[in-house]
C-alpha cells in the first residue's frame, strides 16, 4: 500500500513510518521540521495550518504519490499545559485537521486521525468508554482542538463519505522521543532529568495515566490501514493504550531504577487544563483490530531508557 503520513517527524510518525517500508510499503511523509532520525522514506515540508490544496515537491528523488491508500493524520500542537499558555496553538490543530481533511475529500481518501485521551476530561468525573465521552466538560485548548477535529471528521463522513478511524491515544513514548525543547513530554523530561541528576517535579501525587509503548501503538495503526483501505472496518472511533493505570510517582521510580539512581522528587498540584486520572478501556481495539498490546510501562520504561543511553553516546 501506499500511506501518506502527516506529522511523519515525529515519535510515532517516524515509528510507524520505518515500520511501515520494513513490511514493503511506500511511505509519504509531511511535516514542517525536518526528519532528523531517518532517511528512509521522502517527505515535504509543509506548515499544514496555512491553507493548501496539495503537497508539493518533496525531499529526495521520490516523487509525491497521486495513488495514495490512506491518510494518517498525526501532526498537531501536542503538549496540553502549553496550549493553555498559549491558546492560538490550538486554533492551528484545527487548522491542520480541515486542511488535511479538504486534501482527503478533493483526492477521496480515507483518513486515519490522531485523537486523544484528553476528550474526556478527567475521569474521576467522567467516563472513558468510546460512546460516553461529554465534551461539555472540556478540559483545556487542547483537548478542544481534539474534538473539534473529531467533529469535523464526523461530519466529512456525512457530508462526502469520507471513511475514517479516529485514535484516541494516551501517553505514547519510546524510540524517537528528544525534542523536549520543541515539545516537553512527561517521559523523555524525567529520562533526561534523572540521567543528568536534575531534581524531579510531579505535578499531581496520585496523577494516573495510561502509558502506550510506542511498538503497541504503531501495531494498533497498522492493523487500522489494513483494515480501513481494505474495507473490513470504517467510521470507528477507538481508544488505543496499553489498559493500565500507573501513577507519575511509579514512573519516576521505574526511570531512576533503570539508571541505578535515587531521584530528588519534588511534588505540587496538578496543572490547570490536565487530566489527572485515565484508564483507557480498550475492548473495543481488541475486538474490532485484534489489538494487544505486549509492554507493559515497567518493560517499557526499560526499552526507552535502553535506547535513551544507546542514542546520546553515539550522538
């Protein structure tokens, strides 16, 4: 198949994207920063919040694909207290996802769309399964950008018959995951803290979240463009995760473990626009993709650390 990728510099684009040409794919990437991890596959780069009709050029010999399967649709403004601080990042994910959307129907291809966790709200209020979700209690920008993403999905599937999967993710770490200065994500913060012997904070002494390895992640979208570009399923809304709850104060003991070291860990109130509390209930992937996740965050935060060491002494 062919599968164009948006986001494709990321930690999961990259991922799924090598994952992806290893299984004999052709594979299309699109981001507006440059893929500093791989040259495997041809990407653009393009700000897809400014308004477009098509991607143009491309890195490398490989020209654009016209006969693309499906779209996948990762790239977005992903970091939920910073779209609080800075709110417009959120209107530019809404961009994002009407252009991308607007390519799909012109070109009459299904899309596949990263969603969130953060949908919910906190589930110390609210429910996490799939038909439940209330979006009247919207927790920050960011969560906003994500259903109203979802909404427009929803209602391209009307209005054109557009087929979709929309993803609801929680937590994805592993490979490919350094930028912190770019993006500061929970995991590769503490792993790169702890390594240099920097003092910790956790905002939210009983936080629970669900954490997805990212070899489980790229599985669960794989199994989803099979069966989207085949026609077996469409116009599914799934949580993808691991299923299992961890406090941030088992994964900072995991880190400091895996370096045989003692963490000087400060603790303060959850911040504003976060969820405190989620435990995706994933049935429905196990069902509808036959879905299982294998790593669990103790293992898990083993292989991030492991490929954390491997990555800075050869860089």
């Amino acid at each position: 198949m062919r599968i164009l990728i948006t986001g494709s510099s990321g930690e999961i684009g990259t991922n799924l994207a090598l994952k992806l040409v290893e299984r004999g794919h052709t594979v299309f990437g699109v981001d507006k920063r440059p893929n500093t991890w791989t040259d495997k596959f041809p990407y653009v780069m393009q700000d897809l919040s400014v308004r477009f009709f098509n991607f143009k050029g491309g890195i490398g010999e490989t020209p654009y694909p016209t006969d693309i399967n499906v779209v996948v649709h990762l790239a977005a403004n992903a970091k939920v207290h910073e779209l609080v601080e800075n709110p417009s990042r959120a209107l530019e994910n809404i961009n994002i996802i009407f252009n991308v959307l607007e390519f799909c129907r012109i070109n009459k291809l299904p899309i596949i769309f990263s969603s969130s966790r953060e949908v919910y709200g906190d589930i110390q209020r609210y429910m996490t399964n799939e038909q439940q979700s209330d979006f009247r209690f919207t927790e920050s920008p960011y969560s906003a950008s994500k259903i109203a993403g979802e909404a427009l999905i929803y209602s391209y599937a009307r209005c054109y018959n557009m087929p979709y999967i929309v993803f609801r993710f929680s937590n994805v770490y592993g490979r490919y995951d350094t930028d912190i200065e770019r993006m500061e994500r929970v995991i590769p913060l503490f792993i790169k803290k702890i390594q240099s012997n920097e003092p910790i904070t956790v905002y939210g002494k009983d936080k629970t979240l669900d954490f997805t390895y990212i070899d489980d992640c790229v599985e669960g979208i794989i199994a989803s463009i099979e069966k989207l570009a085949g026609g077996k399923i469409k116009n599914e809304t799934i949580n993808l995760a691991y299923g299992e709850g961890h406090t941030l104060l088992e994964l900072v003991n995991y880190i400091c473990e895996n370096f045989g070291k003692t963490c000087d860990t400060k603790i303060e109130a959850a911040r504003l626009g976060e969820v405190t509390h989620y435990v995706a209930d994933i049935g429905k992937a196990k069902s509808l993709l036959g879905y299982n996740p294998k790593t669990n965050l103790k293992d898990g935060i083993g292989k991030a650390v492991a490929w954390w060491k491997e990555y800075y002494k050869a860089s």
